[in-house]
C-alpha cells in the first residue's frame, strides 16, 4: 500500500521563555493510505503536538515529514495553508463551525480558499454531496445552532471531506458527545474508511480507539506502542448492544 | 479566493452586528456628511465672489490715482490728484492691447426729483463704460461722445435710484437735480447685485465724465482711469505699458515711487477669493478632523472584531486560507463600512448644504469633484485604518486561533 504519512525522526521543541520543551522527541512512524489510525496518550503525552505537525498547522524543530510524497517539513506559512486545503481535512472537539452560517455554507468554506477555480455551481454540487456522504442533505440550510451535537460533527466532517482530501485527521472527535453520539460519529468515520478514506484521529478513550485499526500510543513524546487493533468494535454493533441496553432498562422499571 | 464571495462574506459579518457597524458607520457619516457641506458653503461664498468679479468686465485693467508723499507725510489713495483726462487719452492712443478706456470721476451727491431726495453715488465716465463692465441697459440709450464733448446734462440710472424716486414711474426722459443742475435720464442699467466690497451697484447714477468735472465737482483730475485689455494674455503688457507711460507722463524719476496704482482683474480676484478661500481650508480641514475621528472609530471596532473571531479566523486557517486571504477579508469589511458610511455621508452632506442654503440663504456649491474626492476619501480612510488590524488578523497563528476561547 502507498505510503501517505511518513514521518522521519520528527522533533518538535517550544522555547517558552527560558525553559525548553521537548514535545516530541523522535518519532519515525509510517502511515500507509486506507488506515484507520488512532494516536493516544495522556495528556503532556506530545499527542497533540503530534497532531499539528502531521495537520501541517505546526513544522517540525528537526526531523522530516512528507505528506502524499511531500516534503513539507520546510513550507512556509501559504505553502503549508495550501498543502491543508488540498490534502486534509479537519474535525475537531469543538466542532468549529462557523456560527450564522447554514450548514451548506460551512462545507463549502474550503472551496472558497481552493486555488483552481471551480464555478460557484461546482462548488455548491460538491458541498451538496459531501452533505449527503455524511447524511444530513436535508439539513443544508440550517444553522449550527438548529442543529445536534452529534449533527454538528457530521457537518464538520463533511466539511473535511469536501475537498477529497488524502488524509481525515480528527482531534478527539467525540470529545463533546454522549455515548450514543460518539458512536454514531465513529460509524460515520468507518464508513468512510471502508470507502478507502485514510484516517488518523487523536483520542485518550480507549473504547473509541477500539472502531480504529490501529493503535499508536505516545509518552513523553516518543511512541510506546504501535499495534493493529485485534478486537475491534463496530459502530453498527455497538449500537444494536446501547438499543439493547436501554431495552433492559425500560422493561426492568 | 474571490473577490465577490469575499465581498459577501464581509457585508454578511457587517449585517451580524448591525448596531455596531451602523454606530461605527456613523463616525464616517458625521465626517463625510461635514466635509462635503463645509465645502460646499466655501465653494458657494467663493463662486458668490468669483460671479462679483466677473461683474466688474472681462480683461479690465484698473489705475487708481495713488497716494502721494512729502517730505514722509503720506496722503491716501487718490490724493496725488495727478491723474487726469490727458493720461486716459494718452493710454488709449500710445498703448497696444488696449481696446477701450473710460475715466472715472467718483463723487457722492444729494440728488432731487419728483419732490423726494436720495444721497447716491455719482460716476463719472466715458461712453464706453458700460461695454467695459459688460453692464448692459434695461430700458434706454447710453450717452456718445458727442455727449461727453458737449459736457451734456445726460444721465443713466441704477435699479435703486428708480425705487427710491421714481417709485411706479418710468423714468426715462424725465429730469434728476444733482447739485441743482438737471441732468435728463437715458437710460436705466440692469441690476448688478452687490459688489466684491457689498455696496449696492445699482445705487448708482453715470453721467459725462466732462459733465462732472466741469459742472458738478469743478474738478480738473480724475480718480481713476478703467482700461480693458484685448485678451488675458495682453493684459501683463499693456500693465507694464502703462506703467511706463505713466511714469514718463507724471515726469516721476527712477527709484521714486509710482504716484498711481494698477491693478489686473486677476489681481483683485486673488485677493477677493483669498479670503473665501482660506475659509474653504478651514471649514474643510475641520470637517476632515471629523473624518479621521470616525476612521479611528473603525479601527476600534475591526480591532474588537478580530479578537472576537479569532476562533474563525482559525478555522478559515486550517481550512486553507492563506494569510492574504485573511487580510483581504478584514480589509474589504473596513472599507465596506467606510465607503458605505461615505455614500450615506454624501447624501447627508448635500442634503444638509442644500437645506442651509434654503434656510439661511447661504450660497453652496456642491461639486462633482468633491463628492468624487470624499468617497475616494472614505474608502482610503477605510484602508488605513482597517490595514493594522487586518494585518494582525492575517498573522495570527492557526494553532493558537483555534485554541482560542
């Protein structure tokens, strides 16, 4: 399988006044296109740090980094934001959405920052579609706040996807949903994986870690562990069991 | 990214806030709204002035009989009493570029008729006169030469002096005593208006200038001499011509000073629009204070607005925007605000010029130039002070933006 993400003795050192962190130190790590990935570790565990760099948000102190055969350990600034347009998509805890702004609107906001110009129709089309990917075509026009927790990621993911990045990377993706939430989201980020999506996710669950294929844990900014997930959950089970589980507990009362 | 979504997304944010982008918009409409009425009375009171000095003829050239000193002791204007008749004619024959001259003798006197009195102005001049000053007759016939030779007992009269003795009355051929001679009216001028100085023009009555010499004043100088120049470009010569020629007739030795004074129309309308003009400066660069008030009020607020959406700044980073992008956004917001605020001020600023001129009879002139020039204004008021923080929007870093709380 092509590699999409190989990281080489990657550094990542902050100077914070006269002290100097050390968040990652070393991490060689080869990522391979259609993986599912989950990178965990407490938190100081460089995980974080981890994210940026491979998100090309942040540039390695030492080390090298290619994305997609890439080499983006030394892009400046507007490379580095182009390389993000093109090849990843973002979720994140937090949903990002920008407010007032109907959910169409927000998928399409990479589209707009996209350098090969695309007609205003185009775009629309391509925004529709990854709505529908996701499942929430019918909500085009509604605003994040008319909508779910869990609805509010998904629009998020589809704003990741509109652009047909290489990579998925999401940043503790069900940091803010309930249980049932998280599930389903994680059903979302399976499905598109089974399309051939890559995904790389940072999460400190490790029920979450388990809808993965492979688990790569970090401490102290080194990597400990790196194995493929051998019970793996799926989203589809998992929520049959929660069905059950509540079934339970109604017919017990 | 383009342009017009950019544009889109700017009047969209600016719609978010509508309180706040309508009080900000309001600094740039105070200052617009004042420049372009400030300017517009100035431009009112120097056009006002300009059409005064247009009244006085095309291409006149004035020489006044100057002041004269002895022994340190300096007398007015007018008081050398050295010019006269023979300087006119001498001008008129001896002077190229010069089309036609008319003396001038000035008095004040207390006129009679139809039993009621008026103290007016008495001119005395050459037929000419009036074609100089582009002062056409209402009603009537100017006096000839023939007239002036025969010292004749003929006048024309200003608007006024009809309203003060002639009220319903045509005046022509009837009969006005100045200093207990009849003089027999032939004419009566169009209304003037008020001068450069705000006398009344029409108060006025021209006779002979032979008349008023040899039976009114029994005088034997003039007090001045008005020339008109074939063209603009002529004038600069004939002054130096008369210069001369004056010198030389007045017997005046080099390195004395001259015993009369001349005076180009350009010159007197510099000196009367000077005035307006300063005026002009003053009211305007007092408005623009406002202006720049209002550009800071902009600043303010698309400082606040950055650090408000910092969070979306982020976001719109991570997604790919590039730092121009950013910038481009913030800057269009700026001078979206700026510009709107602009058109509504220009808006205001006619309307508040147009109504001061209704109100309190203010001339104002409002021109295309300046409304152009304010909303170039306005929208570089804009740029300004929305670049710094559109700059600071553009580098801010994406991690920090979307860790922002």
């Amino acid at each position: 399988m092509a590699t999409v993400i190989k990281l080489e003795n990657v550094h990542k050192t902050y100077h914070t006044g006269e002290v100097e962190v050390l968040a990652v130190r070393g991490v060689t790590l080869e990522i391979a296109k259609g993986e599912f990935v989950a990178i965990m570790g407490a938190s100081g565990s460089g995980k974080s740090t981890m994210m940026n760099i491979i998100g090309c948000l942040d540039r390695p102190t030492e080390g090298r980094y290619f994305l997609d055969d890439i080499d983006v350990s030394h892009l400046d600034r507007d490379e580095l934001a182009a390389i993000r347009n093109k090849k990843l998509g973002f979720v994140f805890q937090g949903f990002n959405l920008l407010s007032r702004t109907s959910a169409l609107e927000n998928v399409e906001l990479p589209l707009l920052y996209t350098h090969d110009h695309v007609t205003a129709a185009v775009q629309r089309e391509r925004a529709v579609h990854a709505l529908q990917i996701v499942g929430l075509a019918d909500r085009a026009d509604h605003h994040p706040n008319q909508l779910s927790g869990g609805q509010q990621q998904r629009v998020a993911i589809a704003r990741a996807l509109v652009n047909s990045p290489a990579v998925l990377l999401a940043d503790e993706p069900t940091g803010n949903l309930d249980t049932r939430t998280s599930v389903e989201v994680m059903g979302v980020f399976q499905k598109l994986n089974d399309e051939g999506i890559t995904i790389v996710m940072v999460t400190h669950e490790l029920d979450i870690a388990s809808f993965t294929k492979r688990n790569i844990i970090m401490r102290d900014g080194v990597v400990v562990n790196d194995t493929q997930v051998e019970r793996r959950s799926f989203a589809e089970t998992e929520l049959r069991n929660l069905q059950q589980a509540q079934q339970a507990v109604k017919l017990s009362t | 990214m383009r342009i017009m979504a950019t544009l889109r997304m700017a009047l969209r944010a600016l719609r978010r806030n509508k309180l706040r982008s309508t009080l900000t918009a309001l600094g740039i409409i105070i200052g617009v709204g004042a420049v372009i009425a400030m300017v517009g009375i100035g431009n009112g009171a120097k056009s006002q002035v300009e059409a005064q000095i247009a009244s006085l003829g095309q291409n006149v050239i004035l020489v006044f009989a100057g002041n004269w000193s002895s022994s340190g002791a300096r007398s007015g204007w007018g008081g050398a009493g050295t010019m006269t008749v023979d300087d006119a004619e001498a001008i008129a024959r001896e002077v190229p570029g010069v089309i036609a001259v008319s003396p001038e003798i000035r008095d004040r006197q207390q006129i009679l008729a139809n039993g009621l009195n008026w103290n007016t102005q008495i001119l005395g001049e050459g037929p000419e006169y009036l074609d100089i000053r582009e002062w056409p007759l209402e009603d009537g016939a100017m006096f000839t030469e023939q007239d002036v030779r025969g010292t004749a007992k003929v006048c024309v009269i200003g608007k006024t002096i009809i309203t003060q003795l002639f009220p319903n009355e045509d005046p022509i051929g009837k009969i006005v005593i100045i200093r207990n001679i009849p003089f027999k009216i032939l004419g009566v001028l169009t209304p003037k208006g008020l001068s450069v100085m705000n006398t009344d023009q029409d108060d006025v009555i021209i006779i002979p200038y032979t008349s008023e010499m040899k039976r009114v004043t029994k005088r034997t100088n003039i007090n001045s001499i008005i020339v008109q120049s074939s063209s603009p470009k002529t004038s600069d010569a004939v002054q130096r011509d008369m210069t001369d020629l004056l010198r030389q007739r007045h017997r005046i030795v080099p390195g004395h000073d001259d015993d009369f004074t001349i005076r180009g129309q350009q010159e007197i309308a510099d000196a009367a629009t000077a005035t307006t003009r300063i005026m002009t400066v003053l009211l305007g660069s007092i408005a623009s204070v406002s202006l720049i008030v209002g550009g800071i009020g902009i600043m303010n607020i698309m400082l606040v607005s950055v650090t408000e959406r910092t969070r979306e700044i982020g976001i719109r980073m991570a997604v790919g925007a590039h730092g121009r992008d950013i910038l481009l956004q913030f800057l269009i917001e700026a001078i979206t605000l700026s510009s709107l605020g602009g058109v509504i001020g220009i808006t205001m600023g006619v309307g508040s010029a147009k109504l001061l001129s209704a109100m309190a009879g203010w001339p104002t002139l409002i021109s295309i130039s300046s409304v152009v020039l304010a909303f170039f204004f306005s929208a570089a008021v804009g740029v300004f002070f929305g670049f710094y923080p559109a700059r600071k929007a553009s580098r801010l870093d994406p991690i920090d933006a979307l860790r922002y709380e």
